[in-house]
C-alpha cells in the first residue's frame, strides 16, 4: 500500500509540476507563502482534531483513538511553526532556510496520511454509518482546501491530496456496496482534479511572484542607475549629495567632523584628445578603483563628473585628512598601464573640513573645489587645505568680475602709454599701451590683478578691441615715426575677434597698419594647432608688426623664431636688473641682442632702472630701450606734453640725466 501511494505520489509530481526553473527570490517566496496564514492552519487543526476526536469517543476503539491523538499533536504543532515563523522570520531578510519548507512539507503529508488513516480505520472497524460520514467528510473537505492553500509548493498539495483520499477510496471499496463504491471512485478521480487544479493555481501564483520580482529587480536596477556611476561603478553625483547632506544632518555636536576631498586629474583632457576616449574611460576606472584601495574602507569615493571625484570621510580631522591625502597622491606614483600605454598621471586636490571649513553641505563642496583650485593653480600634482583667505579671495574676484562688466560702459577704464626709445637717437620708437581701471570706491585697480579676471569671464575681447581702438585713435597725434604697442591675450588667438578689431580700429582710425605692434608672449605657442600661425602671418601681411614679449622666460624655445617672423624681441626686465652683478644675466642679454641682429629683428631690453644698465643695453646692441628711469607710464595727455617738449630741443642719445628731464 504504501509503495503504490509513494509511486502514485512521484508520478504526480512529475506529471503536474510546472515546467519551469524558479529563481531563488520567488522559491523563497513560495515558501514562505505555505507559512502566510497561522489562521488557517489553526482552524484546520480544530476542526481535524475535533472531528477525530468526536470519531474516537463515539468507536471506543484504540486504533482510531491513538490515530485522532496524533492528528490532534501534529495539527497543533503545524499550528505553532506557523506562528512562530510569522512573527520571528517572515520579515527578515534573506531566504528562509530549507529546513522550514522541508518541516512543512513532512507535517503537511504527516497530517493528510493521518486523516487518510482515520477514514481507512473507520470505515474497516466500525459499521456505524455517521461516523463513516463524518471522517469521509473531513477528508474531502480537507482535500478540498489543500489546492489553494498549499498551490506554493506543488508536491506538498498533491501528496496531501494522495496521502489523504487514497486510503479512504480504498476503505470505501472494501466496505462493500454500490454507494460506497460510488463514493470511492469520485473521490480516486477527485486526487486528478485536485492535481489539475493546484498546477493552475501554482501557475497564478508563480506567474504573479515572477512579475513581482521583475519589477523589483528593475526597481533595484533604476535605484542603481540613479545612485552609481556607470561607467566607474562608484557613487554618482547626486547620491555623493544625499550622503553627505545626511552626515550634516545627523551631526549631534561640534566634534562630528566630516572630511572633504575634491579631486580631478591632471592634463586628462589632452589623454582623451591624443589616445581616444576609450583609453580615457578605462584610466577613469582604474582611478576609481585606486581611490577605494586608498581610502580603504576610511570613507566613500563618488565621480562627480568628468575625470572629478569627491572622496566623504566621516570622522576625519584635518591632520587624518592630511594622512589620506598623502595616501591617495601615493597611488598616482606608480602611473597607470591600459593597454600598451604607460601613463603617467598626476592629480590636484582640495581638502575642506566640517565644521571649521563648512557649516553646511553646499558651503563644504564650495571651500573644497576653492582648494582643488589652488593646488591646480600652484602647479598641479598636489593637494590644498581651505583656509578662509581663498573665500576672501574669491568674493574680491567676484566683485571684481562684476564691477568690471560696467567699467567699460562707464568709461572707467583709460589708457596709458610708456615710451620705448631709441639706443642711438634717443627718440622715442615706440609707445606702449596699458590699460589701467580706477573704480569709484574700489580705487586703483592692478592689471595684474583684472586681466586674468576678464580672460576667465570672457570679457578680454571687448576689452581689447576698445584698447586697439583707442590706441590705434590716440597714436594718430604723435609724429609718423613712432609706432604704439598693444599686448594681446592668448585666449584672443582661439577666436576670430582679433582680425576684426584689429582691422576695424585702424579703418575708424586711419592709423597706418605699420604704426600699430601686437605683442605676444610665448604662452601662445603652448596649445598652437596652425591657428595661430595663420592669424598672425594674415595680421603681418596687410602691414601689422609683431613683438615678441618677455622673451627669455616661460617656455623658451628657439623654434618659435623660426617659425614665427617676429618684428621685435622684448628681453624680460628680470635678465636686465642682474646684468651688473650676475654674469649668467649678461651673457644672455648679449646672447639674445647678437641673435636679434643676425635675424634682422630689433629688440627691446625692458625694466631698465639705473644708468648702469642703460650703459650695458647700448654696448651689448639693444636697439630700444625701456624703463622707469627713462619714462613712466603716463596718459595719453601727459605723452603729448612730453613729445612736444622734445620736438623743441634737439635729440640726442638718450642719457640718464635726458631721461629724466623728458619725463
């Protein structure tokens, strides 16, 4: 008998199990659906167990009466598990442990066998017809129930349903009788319908658990995609954010401290541009992981953007920060290998502490990328600590940038000129234009101090062709022979302003072509792709002179005066000043003045400020000279005084004692 039931039990299963693999989330979910409803089960053990034992009073016999004790303990202990694994395991996370699906299955065949085994005994020990009802009721009734409670676990509801009517169809065939024959056969046929319908009810419930679980996958998918970067798999931006306006906020005291570092890498955009971005994505990458291998597990490393990283560590003083930077600028030492390339990169950083440095998220993000711009302007490769003067530095620069959008406007912005003279005349040769800005309540404004501001804000190229303009028209009052020179900004030479100014001050003007000198420095070669070149020579063609400024300092190059026809050499003030006392500062001075007269190039030795170097600019074969000694910067007024002075006494060559009566 009980070989026929475990075989009919196996053939079941395989015929009515669902043909498909179940993930781990949903098999999990199914079993802990069998322990969903305590309820049920406890109204299940007091209706089997009551019945059972209604059967056994009323038959006085020991078989039945140990088979309905039995059915009473199991169906109290499925009862209990299913209690306790609702309030103590249900909720956690994690998979439930096979143990508990195992556990269920075995109570719930224990039970329908038990029930099967009180309608068989009842049926074969007694003749009572009542009792025969009632324990074939509760098994149908019992089986009845099983395909959707059970619909979870497929094995465990046909088992049941097996375990359960097989016995009692057999005690009904052996009773005898058309009736009880009857009732056998529909309740052998009820295990097949039974079977049909619980494969459909798993099936539902299946399909549902599966959806359930694919829209939580996608959930998580849309949660990752939100919170981390895909390229580097690192926190993005906007959850760098959440963390750390979190840490802010769950800050109890003043000695929570919170540290900031905000990184970029060095040059990285001339890696993308010469190798490819996808040399540049894998450097980011390996970056990425570097940085987590630094921190090691003392903060959290997020991609800002770009080749930025901002690296939060929680309870990190300044000194630690110091530790970790150290660290972190560490792993760049050894370079980078992607592929067949070996990079050497370098990265600035900027360093920013709560609360000294930051009162709040914002303010902290502020002061570190105030840092991170101090180590890039100090030379790259190194990091910087916020200190309050940057913030004081960046309100002036701000002022400044806005004060400067009127100044144009309001005419505060006026032009100067220091005279460059002859060597051997002593005429003035050339006139060199400096804008100077006085502002109503900010006074006197440096142009080292403006310029970079109006080449960072975009405000040079108006700012310049205002300049050529105004030059080109105040050089149309001074004598033909003396030519005006205007400085011109790199950042002018990446954009077409440049010709159009120059063009359209000389035609407003009528100032000739070869009055007007642009000079430049070397720093306009750094980045040069044959723009430069271009605009330059087509400048040069139509009469426009060139100088070449500062010469001797910055990156120096020779191949610049192949390349480039300049008109003028400008020796920077800083190899004049030494030539009385350092033989090194003389030799290039001579060095450079023998190179220009080989070359057919005049030259201009700036920052002369004694006689002695006006003595040594003559001999050496300066063909100009320039300096405070000789003449300051003046306007454009206080020029004309001083031209019309020397038209009326005769020109000579140019002495310390002439210079300073002309000026």
């Amino acid at each position: 008998m009980s070989r026929l039931t475990s075989h009919l039990s196996a053939l079941l299963r395989a015929r009515s199990a669902p043909h498909t693999r179940l993930n781990a989330e949903v098999e999990d979910s199914l079993v802990k659906s069998l322990y969903a409803s305590p309820a049920s089960l406890m109204i299940g053990a007091v209706a089997g167990g009551s019945l059972g034992l209604v059967v056994a009073h009323h038959a006085q016999i020991t078989a039945i009466t140990t088979i309905a004790v039995l059915i009473c303990i199991v169906a109290l202990s499925r009862a209990v598990s299913a209690i306790y694994f609702q309030r103590q395991l249900a909720h956690q996370d994690g998979p439930a442990r096979p143990i508990w699906g195992l556990a269920y299955e075995l109570g719930a065949w224990a039970y329908a066998a038990l029930l099967g085994l009180l309608a068989l005994a009842t049926l074969m020990l007694t003749r009572d017809a009542s009792l025969h009802i009632l324990s074939v009721c509760l098994v149908a009734a019992y089986s009845g129930g099983i395909s959707g409670r059970n619909a979870g676990r497929v094995q465990i509801a046909i088992g049941q349903t097996c375990f359960a009517l097989l016995p009692t169809s057999l005690g009904l065939f052996l009773s005898g009788g058309v009736g009880y024959s009857v009732l056998a056969t529909m309740l052998f046929l009820m295990i097949f319908a039974m079977a049909e319908i619980t494969k459909t009810t798993h099936r539902i419930v299946v399909e549902a658990l599966e959806g359930k679980f694919e829209k939580s996958q996608l959930a998580k998918k849309f949660e990752r995609l939100a919170r981390y970067d895909n390229l580097t798999g690192v926190e993005n931006r906007m959850a760098m954010q959440m963390r750390l306006r979190d840490l802010f906020e769950r800050r109890t005291s003043e000695q929570d401290v919170v540290a900031l570092f905000w990184m970029d890498l060095d040059r990285f955009k001339e890696i993308n541009d010469s190798l490819g971005h996808i040399v540049g994505d894998q450097l980011l990458c390996m970056v990425a992981e570097r940085l987590s291998r630094a921190l090691d597990g003392r903060g959290q490393v997020a991609r800002f953007g770009g080749d930025e990283f901002i690296l939060i560590c929680p309870d990190v003083d300044r000194d630690a920060a110091e530790v970790i930077a150290r660290d972190i600028m560490a792993e760049f030492g050894h370079g980078f290998d992607i592929g067949s390339y070996h990079l050497a990169v370098t990265a600035s950083m900027g360093i920013a502490v709560a609360p000294q440095d930051g009162r709040d998220s914002d303010e902290l993000l502020q002061h570190a990328d105030m840092a991170l711009y101090q180590s890039k302007h100090a030379g790259r490769n190194r990091f910087s600590r916020f200190d309050w003067g940057m913030k004081e530095k960046q309100s002036r620069t701000y002022e400044l940038e806005m004060a400067l959008r009127g100044a144009l406007a309001n005419g505060e912005l006026v032009m100067h000129y220091q005279p460059i003279f002859e060597t051997t005349t002593g005429r003035i040769a050339i006139c060199e234009a400096l804008m100077r800005w006085e502002h109503p309540t900010l006074g006197k404004i440096s142009p080292a101090e403006f310029i970079p501001i109006a080449e960072s804000c975009s405000l040079i190229e108006p700012m310049t062709a205002w300049a050529i303009e105004q030059a080109c028209r105040d050089a149309m009052s001074w004598d033909d022979h003396v030519r005006v020179a205007v400085n011109i900004s790199p950042v002018l030479l990446k954009t077409d302003g440049l010709p159009r100014a120059v063009i359209g001050a000389l035609l407003a003007s009528g100032l000739a072509a070869r009055r007007l000198e642009l000079e430049v420095t070397e720093s306009i070669f750094l980045e040069d792709s044959g723009r430069t070149n271009m605009i330059l020579s087509e400048l040069q063609r139509i009469g426009l002179r060139l100088a070449l400024d500062d010469f001797g300092t910055g990156y120096s190059s020779l191949g610049y005066l192949r390349h480039y026809k300049f008109d003028t050499i400008k020796v920077d003030q800083s190899f004049m000043r030494g030539v009385g006392e350092n033989p090194r500062d003389r030799a290039i001075a001579q060095s450079v003045a023998y190179l220009a007269r080989s070359l057919d190039v005049e030259t201009v030795a700036e920052g002369i400020e004694n006689e002695e170097q006006l003595r040594y600019a003559r001999e050496t074969g300066f063909t100009n000279v320039q300096g405070f000694v000789l003449a300051r910067p003046m306007p454009a007024d206080a020029l004309l005084t001083m031209m019309q002075g020397r038209r009326e006494s005769a020109p000579g060559v140019v002495t310390l004692a002439d210079s300073r009566r002309s000026a």
